[in-house]
C-alpha cells in the first residue's frame, strides 16, 4: 500500500508476477496439417473439383486460422473438413488439444 495516497498496489503485484502463458508449437502443426490435408482434398477431388473447391477453400482458411492461433470454430471447421486424409484428421487432432492457446 502506498503511504502517500492508501493506494493498494498488490493486485498489480499480483498480475505482474504471474507465470506467462506459454505455448506450444501443436497449433502451428495442426495448421500446416490441415493446410495439406486442403490441398490433398483438392488435388483428389477429380471430376467433382465444382462439388468440393469451396470446401477445400474453407479447409485452407480453417488451417490459416490455426497458424495464427485465432478463431478456435473456424479452425476446427477447417480440420473437419480436411478429414478426409489422415494427415487433416491429424491436423484436426493437434488443433482440439491445442484449444487454450486459441484467442
């Protein structure tokens, strides 16, 4: 407490010794993961490229969005969509574990 004015300064204290959040590099995988499951889904989609382009596009913003550790839903949205191979459903793994270094 200040002697001067009674100001309480232990709750800044407080926030300025807590311990940083730290974070870990499963968004990011997740993201460039999901990203090449997109362009996998693209790549095999074939004769019905009309049917699954704008899913894929939506895949490979999901994956965007994981990179930059924004927007959890679109995120996740992006990994289901990339499914369809096994390294999206990675992706789409690493992403949910990772939901707290989300903003």
């Amino acid at each position: 407490m200040c002697q001067y004015c009674g100001h309480d300064y232990r709750m800044l204290m407080a926030g300025l010794l807590a311990a940083p959040r730290k974070e870990s590099s499963k968004p990011i995988i997740g993201g460039v993961l999901i990203l090449i499951g997109a362009l996998l889904l693209t790549v095999g989609a074939g004769i019905c490229l009309l049917v699954l382009f704008p899913l894929a596009i939506l895949a490979f913003i999901g994956g965007v969005f994981a990179l930059m550790r924004k927007n959890y839903a679109l995120a996740v949205v992006g990994g289901v969509l990339s499914i369809p191979s096994i390294v999206g459903l990675v992706g789409l793994i690493l992403v949910i574990l990772s939901k707290d270094e989300f903003q």
